[in-house]
C-alpha cells in the first residue's frame, strides 16, 4: 500500500481522543500507589520551596528594621532561625525531587513495559497480511520510539502537571495576601504571552508531528536497507540509495529546524515577559518604597515569585505540547494492539484431538482479495500416513492449499477437516503444535545451530537435536563448522549458504514430530548430492506420517503415495507418478518439459 511506503509520511494529527488517555491511565493505575506517594511528596516538596521568598522576605524585614541599631540578639536570633528554616526548606525539597523522581521513574518504566509486552504479545497474533502491508520498520518505530517517546510523559510529564499547577496556584495566593496592587503589575504580562501561546501552539504541534512522520519514514528505510544490503551490492545501488537516503535525512534535519523553530518563540517569550514583569515591580515597588508604603523584603520576594511564577507557565506549555504529541504516539500504539486478527481462535473453540493423519477439503473457496478466487470447490481426501505432493504452475494455489490446512487463513466458503474435525472450531496453537511446517522462505535465528534446531522443541535433549541433523543430512556440515552444533550464526543465517539454512530449517521442522508434516519447496536450494542422501532420510521419516509435499523439482517427488497437479484454482488431475504419466495429461506435459529442459542445458 502507497500509505505505508518509506517515502509517505503518516498521518500522526488527530483530534483530541481522550479514550487513548484514559487507556493510558488505566494502565497508570497498575501502580496508583507508587504515583499517589510521589504525588504528596513532590507537592510537600513545592509548598515548602515556595514559602522560601517569604523565609527572605522575613529575614529582610528584620533586618531593616534593626539596621540601626547595629547587631543584637533581637536581629541574629530570628534571623539566624530564618536561615536555618530556609536551608531546610532547600533540603526538604531536594530529599522530595529525589523520592519523586525515583518513583516515577520506576513507575513509568513499569508502564512502558507492560505497554511493550501488550505490544509484542498483539504483533505475535496478527495475520501475514498485516507484515505484507506494512514496512517492518514502521512497525518496529511504533513498539521502541512510539513507546519511547511517552516514556518522558510517564515518568515526570502527568505529576510535573500536578506540581505547576499547584505551585502556580500557591505563588498567586503567597503574591496576593502580600500585596493585591503589586501582584497585578507583575502579572500585566501574562495576557499577551497567553495571545504569543494561542499563536504558536496549535503550529509547533503540526510541526513536531511532522518531524515524527520524518523520523518513522528513515526508520523504515535504514531498516529496508539492512535487510536488503545484498541486493543492493549486487546491482551496485549504493549511490542510488544514498542519494535517496541523503534526501530523507533532508527532510528530518528541515523538520526538525522547524520544530524548534516555536520552541525558540515560547522560551525567549517567557524570558522577556518576566523581564518585563521585574521592570513593572520595580518601577511602581521602589517609590513606593522609598516612602515606607512597602517593605524591601516585599519587593525582593516578588522579585523571588516573579521568577519562579514563569518557570511552571513555561513547563505548562511545553506540557501541552507533549500531551498533544503523546496522544498522536498514544493512537498508533492501541490502533495496533487494537487491530483484530483475522485468523483467531472462535468462540467456543475446543483443543485439536491427538492427530491421527486424516484431511478432507470439501468443496473449499478462497481468495486473498474480494473478487478474485485462488480456489475453487477444491475437494479431496487424503488418508492417515499419505504421503501428498502438490504440483503445478506458480500462483497456481499450491502454496494457499498448505496455508488453508495449518489455518494460516481460513475458507471462504467449505470445510477443511482433520480426522473429521472442523479445524476452523479448534484452538490455534492446539492445532498447529502438532504438525510440522517449513516454508519456503526459510528463517535462521541469532544464536547457536543447537538453539535454531531446537526452536522446533524446545525441550529437546542434545541427541535429539544431532539425530533430526543426521536425518536431514545436515550433521556433515554442521559438525565441519568452528564450534559445530555451537556454532553462532548471524541473524537470519547469514553465516551459512541458503542450502545449509533449508537443512537447518527442515531438522528444526522435523524435531516437532509432527502428525502432519508440511514440507514447502523444501529442497529447492539443496545440490543434487544431498538431494539423493536426503531422499532416503525422508522416506524413512515420512513413513506413518501425513505430508503434503510442493516441489517444482519434480524427481523429489516420484515416490509420493498421490501428486495433485493444481491449475487455475483447482485439483485438475490426481495419481501415482506412474499413472499420471500413463494419462499423458498436465503432469506428464510438466514433466517432460522439465527433463527436456534439463536435457538441453
């Protein structure tokens, strides 16, 4: 889909949902406890930091009111007291930021992690149609940097709120039970920042969410390029793709400038609008002064609470912001966790019966997309221990047949049946565990060669695992390599050929024992050698055991109990090699062309 492409920005703005909000404090209220102890200390903390202007104010007072009188008892007493409650005041609200902070800290890392394994547990379910619409990258930004990015939120932004919220509140009454005339000169500013705030807020918002889509688009192809860095050698595409790249970096280092563009207006706006607010003091506080209507200690703690008055409006404001950012982040993360899989176990869905072997298709129809049917009334019948191979040209619905059976997707319409069981009322993972599965696109985990056999069971003992080696032919080579069975292998298998990862592939397959093995292309990357030492191991596995078997290399499949050849959605033709070949019909036509192009070259 174009909307998902590297090069096609997101559409993060969205109004405002509080529901995505309330989720998240659902989530916070795992650990209200934790919050609500933090919550008290932290506005304990700022009552005491804001009764520090008033410590001074005190302390000032005396002091001019003995300034002539030289030092006494009258005037170090109180004001040594005065400074000793100031200095504690200073430690208490050192001690209560310190307890905040830890707190929040573990409590939103609690939070992004429960969030990230919601996350993981809901991509794990989602269907294969949901990865092939989608860049990986793009998937990848919305479970570390979506979640990331409200991390900060988590931990300080909701109880910094709270605290400057409070905090303004107890300033206004500290600054009006002073001196009503003077709290209204030093806030004359506040509303022209409230009309500078109005201006930029709403378009600092666009362009961070801007910024984000950027950021997400280089994701997704920094993540592109690491996967595909061999094609890109091999058609030498480098240039091409660090000209693409160096553009992208464009557009996140333009937005970015952007962005910060607004943050520059709203901080230097602060800056000056206390400035402003300090000059208005002093020229309407000092007169004043000067004629005994106002005390020095008064003007200082204004001076003290102008100040600190501006601090909270400033974090206010990057706050909305944030919350605004966090509820864009907040839309993406439930809308995947949200996405309702396609494939999932029905209501009432019982556990899959120990398998015997027997499958039925009956009458079944299907289609990746409306309008367009891959199958059509397919129907056979395959007994217990068959071995089946599926033959016919590409995009024929051979592949669609095995999907249908391990319930990848489900029918359109028909029934697919095991031992008799509707396999569309069992559970998935009841279902799936007892058969064996190797697709054609083959997957090598980091770690061990013993670790990626194992995968197939886990709780395989180290004889187990070299005896599905030694069946797929795979025990040669493997013991060849540095470490043997202990050998790292890179990611996806980089280390190892594309024969060695279908051999591993195919041995952490078979160590399921499976009841029915389905067996995906499974030697089209495996040299003729091996191919005839494989061939033996897997007649003597395939004994007693349902397989189904797609293989466009057809001399792997002569000595299947039946092949299916496929065409334009349907079962076309059935039988042994043998008859197929005596009926001179599709297979056989296959078949020769096969062996004459094999011939010819």
């Amino acid at each position: 889909m174009a909307r998902n492409k590297y090069d096609i920005d997101e559409a993060l703005e969205s109004e405002f949902n509080f529901s995505h909000l309330k989720r998240l404090f659902g989530y916070m209220m795992r650990y209200k406890k934790y919050i609500f102890i933090a919550t008290a200390v932290i506005l304990t903390g700022s009552l005491l930091t804001t009764l520090g202007p008033m410590v001074i104010k005190m302390c000032i007072d005396i002091l001019t009111e003995h300034a002539g009188e030289g030092i006494s008892a009258d005037t170090i007493l109180p004001v040594g007291a005065y400074m000793l409650l100031y200095v504690g005041i200073a430690i208490a609200g050192a001690v209560a930021l310190r307890i905040k902070t830890r707190l929040m800290n573990v409590t939103g890392q609690n939070i992004i992690r429960d969030i990230r394994y919601d996350l993981f547990t809901q991509i794990q379910k989602l269907p294969f149609s949901y990865y092939d619409s989608r860049p990986h990258g793009k998937i990848l930004v919305r479970v570390v940097n979506y979640v990331n990015s409200i991390s900060d939120f988590l931990s300080n932004g909701v109880i910094n709120m709270i605290t400057d919220l409070f905090t303004l509140l107890v300033i206004l009454v500290f600054m009006f039970c002073m001196n009503v005339e003077l709290s209204l000169i030093c806030l004359a500013p506040l509303p022209v920042f409230v009309i500078v705030l109005v201006l930029i807020l709403k378009k600092q918002r666009v362009a961070w969410q801007i910024q984000s889509s950027k950021q997400s688009n280089m994701n997704a192809y920094i993540h592109e390029n690491i996967i595909g860095m061999k094609v890109t050698q091999s058609f030498t595409r480098e240039a091409r793709n660090l000209n693409i790249f160096k553009r992208i970096c464009e557009d996140v280092k333009t937005s970015w400038m952007h962005a910060k563009k607004y943050d520059t207006v709203i901080w230097p706006s602060i800056e000056i609008m206390s400035a402003i607010g300090l000059a208005l003091l002093y020229i309407y506080a000092v007169p004043k002064m000067l004629a005994g209507a106002i005390s020095v200690g008064t003007i200082v703690a204004f001076s003290a609470y102008i100040g600190m008055f501006w601090g909270p409006i400033l974090n206010l404001s990057n706050f909305y912001n944030m919350i605004i950012n966090v509820m864009a982040y907040l839309e993406r993360i439930f809308e995947t966790i949200d996405t309702k899989p396609s494939i999932t176990d029905r209501e009432g869905a019982v556990a899959m019966p120990p398998i015997v072997g027997a499958v039925e298709f009956q009458h079944v129809d299907f289609s990746y997309d409306e309008g367009h049917k891959i199958l059509q009334d397919i129907n056979f019948a395959v007994h217990p221990g068959e071995t089946i191979a599926l033959v016919g040209p590409t995009g024929a619905g051979k592949t669609t047949v095995i999907n249908l059976l391990s319930r990848f997707y489900d029918v359109d319409s028909g029934k697919v049946r095991i031992d008799g069981v509707d396999i569309s009322g069992v559970t998935l993972h009841s279902l799936r565990a007892q058969m064996g599965v190797m697709l054609q696109d083959t997957f090598i985990f980091s770690g061990t060669v013993m670790d990626n056999i194992r995968y197939g069971k886990l709780d395989a003992t180290d004889e187990e695992v070299v005896r599905a080696a030694q069946v797929v032919s795979a025990h040669e080579f493997i013991e060849s390599l540095e470490n043997g069975y202990y050998t790292e292998v890179n990611e996806r298998g980089s280390r190892l050929s594309v024969g060695q990862r279908q051999l591993i592939s195919f041995a952490r397959a078979l160590l399921a024992d499976p009841k029915i093995l389905i067996l995906d292309e499974a030697t089209s990357s495996i040299d003729t050698k091996t191919e005839v030492i494989l061939q033996k191991g897997l007649d003597e596995l395939l004994k007693g055991r349902t397989s189904f078997i797609i293989a466009h290399r057809l001399s792997t499949i002569k000595n299947a109990d039946r092949i299916m050849y496929i065409d334009q959605g349907r079962v076309m033709e059935s039988g042994t090699h043998e008859e197929l070949m005596e009926k001179q019909g599709y297979y056989y036509k296959l078949y020769e062309a096969q062996y004459s192009f094999l011939e010819g070259v």
